[in-house]
C-alpha cells in the first residue's frame, strides 16, 4: 500500500487523466461526478484529512476496464 504523500503527488499531477481521477474518487467512495478540477479538489479535499504516517488505498491499481 502506498503512503499519503504518493497519493497527494498522483492526485497532484497535471498528468493524471480525468478518468483516472473519476476511478479513484470510485475506490475511496467519493462522488465520481464533474469536471476534472472537481474531481481533482474532491480527491485533494479527502487525502488531506488522512494521517500522513498510515497506508492508504492504491489510487492506481491498473485495472483493466
């Protein structure tokens, strides 16, 4: 499992796709819905309440679809 500051730099990154953000909003049971910089601030808004020292669930487990 990664840790927070992984998931931050994945969910930070201009590169991650509007799909993958929607897919991981899915995995931690946010709301899949809007723009990708709502999508973005959603995911954001939810690691940033986490414990920096703990795992959190993989935001990129490259499932095929």
């Amino acid at each position: 499992m990664p840790f927070l500051s992984e998931a931050l730099r994945y969910a930070e990154n201009p590169v991650t796709s509007v799909e993958q953000l929607r897919i991981a909003c899915e995995i931690l049971s946010l709301d899949t819905s809007g723009t990708q910089d709502e999508l973005r601030a959603r995911l954001l808004a939810h690691l940033n309440t986490l414990d920096s020292e703990m795992p959190v669930v993989c935001l990129n487990p490259k499932v095929q679809g």
